[in-house]
C-alpha cells in the first residue's frame, strides 16, 4: 500500500479566504455595510485573496521537489522524450546505370538533414539519416525458373524463348526468379525492371489487374511480398508480361537479404502465379520474355527526428571537482560513436583535444579516468566529483579536468517528442545538394515520438524499479523492464511457460510490445502497429543486463484481430444525424483500440475507466457492451441493432494510409460475421477496430 500524500495547501479561494474574511469586516470594521461585489473593498479583498492562494499552492508544491531529489539519490531521472523514426525515400535525378555498362553511384552520407518546410504557423521539423546511404546501379545476373532451375535464361534471353511460367496452360505456383548480383546491396532500391515480351492475344487474363504476386528474399528462406507501385509514372505497363513493352516498379524493403536459392546465392525476386480473385482470370498459355532490364530510380534509409550539432564550446574549466556544464539543445538523443566531450590537454608540449568517455556514475571511476555524465533529459554535463570519506580524507572519483582548458562536446543529436510524428509526405526540404539526388520525402508516417517522462510518469516508473530490484526473475519484472527500454514502447505482456501449457518451452520467457501509435491508430492506420527490428534490437540488448542466464527472450508483435461493428441508432430529436453517426464511430474506436486513444469524454462513460491503456489482453468482447456503449453517446436515443465481423489483423500486410492515398489497393481479408454474442479473444491477443458502419434509421 502506497503511503497518503499530504496536502499542505488545504486553503481554498471562496470559502476559507473570501468568505472568512467577509465575516471579519462587521468585527473589525462595523461600519462598513456595502458587501456587494460591486464595492471596491470587495474587489480588494478578492484581489488579496487570489494572491494568497497562489503563496499556499506554490506550498504544496515542496513534496513534488522532495520526490524529485529522493529519485535522484535512487539514480532515477526523468527520461527524455523519445524521438519518431521513418524511412526517407530519395530518388534519383536519373535513373541508374546512366548508360551501359556504366556503374555510377552517389552516396546519401549519414547525418543528412531533411526537414519539413516552414510556414508561418509551423516550425521547422528536421529528421536525419541514421546510417550511410549507397545508390547503386542494379546489376541483374540471374532468370531463371522453377521447372529447370539449374537453367540461367539471361544470357539466352532474345536468342531463345524464355517462357515465365508452363508453356501450354500455366498452373497455380508457377514462378520464375530474378537474381542479382549480391556484392551489390540493392536493399531499399526503387527498382524498376523493364520487360521486352511477345505480344499475346486473349491469354485469358485482365490486363489491368494479373494473377502476378512478386516477393523478395529476407532471408533464411522467407520471403516477403512486394506491393506493384502505382504512384504517378510508376504504374504497371507489362499488360501481365504480355504486352512488347512495358514496366514496373518495385520498392525493395531494407529487410531485403541474399539468400540462397537451391544452391544458388543472390538477392532473389521471384514472379509467381496466384489468383486471388475470380476476375482476375487464368492464363490459358504462358507470357513469353525477350528482354528485362533493371534501373534504380531511388532508395530509402531510415531516419530519426534530430538535428546534429557540431563542436559545441562548453566553456572553461576552473578546476574544481564536481563542474557541471549545459548543453544548448535539449533533449539529447543516445550518444554514437564519435559523440563525446574533447578537454584541451597539452601532451608532447602541444595543445591538444583528448576524447573523455561517458559513465552512467562515478562509483567505479579511479583517480585519472577521463569519465564524464550526461542526463539527456536537461543536457547537463557533470565531472567527476570529489567525496569526503569517513577517515576525513577526500576521494576523487575520476580525473578533474585543469584549470582553463577549453571543453566542447564534439557532436550530439537533439530533438523528440509527440510533434515528430509526422504524416506522411511531410519531409520535404533537403538541407543540402547531392549529387544526382532529386527529391525526398516520407513516404510512411514518422512514430515512435513522445514528449518527456511527467512526474506522474516517474513515480509509478519509481515503485515498479525498485520493486524488481534490477533483476528480471517474475513476469511483472520483464514487464517493467521492458518499458524502460524506450519510450517508444506503448505496452508489454510477458507469457511464461508454465506447467499446464506447453506453447512456451522451459526458459523461454515471450514477450508481446505494443508500439507507441496512437496517433497512427486514430487516423485508422493499423500498419503501424508493426514492431520495428530496430525497436526489437534495442529491447533484447536492454534485456540481456537483467534477465537470467538461463532464460531465453522471444520478442514479438501481439495477435491483432479487427473488429468492425455494424450498428443501426436512432439519434434523438433536433440531433444532427451526421454528427451523431461521427461520435458513434469515434467511440467505437476508443473502446476497441489496443492504445488509449486522446481525446475528452471518452473516459467518462462505465466501460472506459480513468486507468484504461487500451484493450485488455485476453479479454473478450460482449455485444452487449456494445450496445451499451452507443446508448450512453450524446444524441442517441436508441439502439436498434448490433453486428460484428472480424478478421485476423498483420501489421506488415496491412495498407497504409499514404499507400490507400495513392490509388493502392487495401490487402485485407474477408470479414467473418460474428454469431454469437460475444467475441473469444486469446490470451495472446488485442482488438483494434476496422471501419466501422453506422446506419441512421427513423422510427
């Protein structure tokens, strides 16, 4: 049981100041009988009144500043704001190789600034890239097919018929290979393959829409589907590989891998027959390839929401132990290699920078370390202090930097926070020219960006740390352990194996994360619900200082399954339909949304309480609570009807909204109607809602 915070500030504004001191005038100052509030001593003593309560609140606020400096001998800070990532896409002023047998690159450095562009209402946003970007002409090695793998067509190709799939009457499964040369990472290319085919007459197919599906190699033989471009002059022209000429355009994730391919190694992209709808047709006789050619127009890299500051003079030391010096730009993000504080030294009877390195504390620094501490949250740079012991000596934990050297921080990163969630197509403006480079945008919504930790945050942060004592042993251990990995994690739910279920072997622990996107899942974008490698790459690393040796972590993305409600109202009198269908739809996706989604009045109603972080995990769905939640809506007055469909939901296959905006066509599955009055969700599983449909009706 938590221990009670006292109040200190028990004094309120009307009744114990005001109203006091009102009845004090016919003490005090009988002749005084105006007690209107139109009296000018009335106003004087409302005016006095305000100001005391301001003197007793700032009062109550001493606690706060006493829990503040108690975490901070408990080595607990507050965190940082934690900074959005997307994926920038660059294209090419021309299309790669410039002519044949031409390998002409250009590299996109790291660090590179893009940013929003400014207006008069917005600032700037700047993202920078993550990791150096190299271009490279695609180079093609490889046709092949499954019938006679063994069997390179490319050399062939305009000499001998290359038939894609089989020659008489192409089955399901069908599919040939492109491989390319792996010394070349095209990974995160826009690819654009140019087909030269005979032409065909009545193959039995729609032109417009084949029975096609192309995959790229991830790696360890998976394969992951890729999604034809349909953005302006990058739509698919091959007529299904039967028109002479034509093209496609392919955007080759950064999960992109070599792999090998019965016996063969290459980057792999494979063609192959599946018809997953009737008007789609069947080939009746196989298309027939004379020529393909590959260019790249493009690639993509990650980005992160910072701006890089270079060589900062800190200041002059004055010798003293214990200095503290301020960055000028908070927050700062994690340190890289390279990012650091230099102390002028002389050595050799030069002046010299020398690198100091970065501790968490000074507990285990000796005498002559050069070890220094960063809080990222406030930017503030500490030197190693000097402590008196008991005997009356003084220990000095790490080295002092001497007397008026200069100190610069030679790089750091800055930024974060909610307002880096961009939407898509927002990154825009490239701070500098590169050669061959065109443009750039996001072509994904940035997430992953929240504000800094609040005192409320922390407290609760507090008591879960100190209860699982840096040790992850119990599930609630990895729980709490795992939010304290970033804070772009939104959620965790730890399974572990136990006696009565064998889905888990012994010393597997499984971890289930719910990003932070909220944002993301109130515009209807559940692609964003996918769990980043580089997110998962950050859990497992913070992990491994805390779990047991013997423990194994599986990290993973939750089941999602998609609920969408078909709901039939009545609004009441004078309501406008339109805007009571909104609040109904709006409701709906508050209550069934794996995150709690910001918004007023949607934690008022008996189902949403004020503790509420999104769907429960296990937890099933009653339509009688649906029902419920519409009757308490504003401008209802009758629920005449409630249906419920669902549909497994993947994060990764799901479309996003930027890709819906450019014409492309939402992978979903059929919807399965609900017939009993109530939805099983597993223990591994979360709702989140679909579109929803409200009919208004009249009675």
């Amino acid at each position: 049981m938590s221990l009670p915070e006292p109040i200190l500030d028990d004094l309120r504004f009307q009744r114990d100041l005001v109203d006091e001191a009102r009845r004090r005038i016919i003490r005090y100052c009988p002749e005084w009988t105006d007690y209107n509030l139109s009296d000018p001593g009335i106003t004087l003593i409302e005016l006095f009144a305000w100001m005391t309560e301001m003197i007793v609140y700032r009062l109550n606020r001493v606690p706060e500043k006493n829990y503040i400096k108690f975490m901070e001998l408990l080595g607990i800070h507050l965190r940082p704001a934690s900074s959005a990532r997307t994926e920038l896409t660059f294209w090419l002023s021309t299309p790669f190789p410039v002519g044949p047998d031409d390998n002409t690159t250009t590299t996109v450095p790291q660090g590179t600034e893009v940013a929003t562009r400014r207006t008069e209402d917005e600032a700037e946003i700047t993202f920078t890239t993550d990791e150096r970007l190299t271009i490279v002409p695609p180079q093609l090695t490889q046709v092949r097919r499954d019938a006679d793998f063994n069997k390179n067509y490319l050399p062939r190709l305009g000499i001998e018929t290359f038939y894609a799939f089989t020659q008489d009457r192409p089955q399901q499964g069908d599919t040939f290979y492109l491989g390319f040369d792996e010394t070349q990472n095209i990974s995160g290319h826009i690819l654009q393959l140019n087909f030269t085919c005979e032409r065909t007459q009545a193959v039995g197919i729609k032109r417009e829409d084949p029975p096609l599906v192309w995959e790229c190699s991830v790696g360890e033989g998976q394969w992951e589907e890729l999604p034809l471009s349909t953005r302006p002059g990058e739509k698919d022209t091959t007529g299904g590989l039967n028109n002479p000429e034509g093209k496609l355009v392919l955007y080759l994730p950064l999960s992109l891998r070599p792999d090998q391919v019965y016996g063969r190694n290459a980057f792999w992209l494979r063609c192959r027959v599946e018809q997953r709808r009737p008007e789609q047709g069947m080939y009746t006789e196989s298309p027939r390839i004379l020529d393909v050619k590959a260019y790249t127009l493009g690639a993509t890299t990650r980005a992160t929401h910072a701006v890089i500051v270079r060589d900062e003079v800190l200041g002059r030391s004055n010798g003293d132990p214990g200095q503290t010096f301020r960055l000028q730009n908070t927050p700062v993000l994690a340190l890289q290699p390279g990012e650091t504080v230099e102390i002028e030294e002389k050595q050799a009877g030069e002046i010299v920078f020398v690198p100091w390195q970065v501790v968490p504390d000074f507990a285990t620094s000796e005498r002559y370390d050069r070890h220094f501490s960063l809080d990222t949250a406030t930017g503030e740079v500490t030197f190693s202090p000097a402590v008196r012991q008991r005997d009356g000596s003084v220990r000095q934990y790490g080295r002092v930097p001497e007397a008026g050297r200069l100190i610069r921080f030679t790089r750091y990163r800055h930024g974060g926070g909610y307002v880096g969630n961009v939407p898509a197509d927002k990154l825009q403006a490239l701070k500098s020219s590169i050669a061959y480079i065109d443009r750039v945008t996001n072509l994904h919504r940035a997430r992953g960006g929240r504000d800094q930790e609040s005192l409320d945050e922390v407290k609760l942060r507090a008591r879960r740390e100190l209860r699982a004592q840096q040790r992850a042993v119990t599930a609630e251990d990895y729980e709490d352990l795992t939010k304290g990995a970033s804070r772009a994690i939104a959620r965790v739910k730890c399974n572990a194996p136990k006696a009565s279920s064998g889905s888990l072997p012994p010393g597997m622990v499984e971890l289930l994360i719910v990003p932070a996107a909220s944002d993301a899942l109130r515009a209807g974008d559940l692609s964003k619900l996918y769990l980043d490698p580089i997110l998962r790459d950050e859990i497992e690393a913070h992990l491994d200082q805390y779990r047991l040796l013997t423990t194994t972590l599986r990290i993973r993305e939750p089941n999602y399954v998609g609920i969408k409600v078909y709901a039939e109202i009545v609004p009441s009198e004078y309501s406008r339909p339109e805007i009571v269908r909104a609040r109904v739809a709006e409701s709906l996706r508050h209550f069934i949304s794996p995150l709690a989604l910001e918004g007023e009045g949607h934690s008022q109603n008996g189902l949403l309480g004020p503790d509420w972080e999104g769907w429960a995990f296990g937890r099933d769905l009653y339509v009688a609570e649906i029902f419920s939640l519409i009757q308490q809506i504003p401008g209802v007055k009758h629920v005449i009807d409630v249906q419920l469909h669902q549909r497994p939901v993947t994060p990764s296959a799901e479309t996003s909204l930027q890709a819906q905006d450019e014409g492309a066509e939402a992978k979903t599955k059929p919807l399965t109607q609900v017939t009993q009055r109530m939805v099983r969700v597993p223990a591994d599983t979360l709702l989140c809602s679909l579109e929803h449909e409200i009919q208004v009706v009249e009675l």
